[in-house]
C-alpha cells in the first residue's frame, strides 16, 4: 500500500502523525471545513491534518456528496480535489457560489486541490470560482496558514 504525504504528515500501512501544529497554537480553532477527496488515504491524512490544526472537518469523497455537505453546513472553507469520480470539482464550486449568491451567503474559502500543474487549470479553477489552487502534494504548513488568513479574513468581514 502506497502512503499519502503531505509534508509533516503521512498516512499509510502504519497511519500515524507528525507534528504539524505550528508554534503550539490551534490554527484552525473551530473552523468548518468541508474536505472533498476521493483517494482514501489522502482525505484520511487531509482529515488527520486540519483536525490537529482545530478545524471541525466533514469529509466527502465525490463532488455531489460534497455539494449536499457544504449547502447543509454552509463551511468556513471547502478544500476540493479537481479530478473526482463522475462529477468534477468545477460542478462543486458553481452549485457552491449560486447557492450562497441566492441566499445572500457569505462566500466559503475554497481551495482547489490537484496534480495539474499548467497556468490553463490554475486560471479555470480561479475562474470558476475557487480563490486558490494548490499543486498536489499540498504542503501541510502552506495550506494551514492559507486556510488560517483566509478564515480570518472573511471573518472580518
């Protein structure tokens, strides 16, 4: 079996955690996250990760699971996989931003997740309505603290 990394955490035959707390501190203190990975042991160690960092995470493994989640919990930050199962990232992201476009919802965070690496996909996901993209594997430290400032921000209205 093959283990998932994101650097400072790693999930595999013998699933255990690294330190991945930055400074001792909760980064994420009670933020909702809604997490939409379909490879197992990657939404485990992404779970694993932003749980260490104080987020409350419900993690889905397709893009309509994903899409009933975040409507329900209306989240802080959806963090999503590009490449799912039947249903992209994209369906997600526009059912996403109508929805709280209707509702007069304050946008969620959203980070797009994947393994293409061409500026042709960074600006399609940035233009379908994801603030960021981030290259697969994502650094542990990196999407913490985007994920942290960009919580923060929208926080403060």
């Amino acid at each position: 079996m093959q283990s998932a990394r994101y650097d400072g955490l790693r999930v595999g035959p013998n699933l255990f955690l690294a330190t991945s707390k930055m400074n001792g501190v909760l980064r994420l203190d009670q933020a909702t996250i809604v997490l939409v990975e379909d490879d197992p042991e990657s939404r485990e160690s992404l779970t694993l990760l932003l749980e260490s960092e104080g987020a409350h995470v419900v993690a889905v493994a397709d893009a309509e699971e994903g899409v009933e989640t975040a409507l329900r919990v209306l989240p802080d930050a959806v963090v999503c996989d590009l490449e799912l199962p039947c249903m992209d990232g994209f369906y997600l992201i526009q059912r996403l931003r109508d929805h709280e476009i209707r509702g007069n919802h304050a946008p969620a965070v959203a980070v797009a997740l994947t393994g293409h690496t061409d500026d042709a996909y960074r600006l399609r996901s940035i233009g379908e309505g994801f603030q960021h993209f981030m290259t697969k594997p994502a650094r542990a430290d990196e999407l913490v603290s985007l994920l942290h400032d960009e919580i923060a921000a929208r926080a403060a209205g």
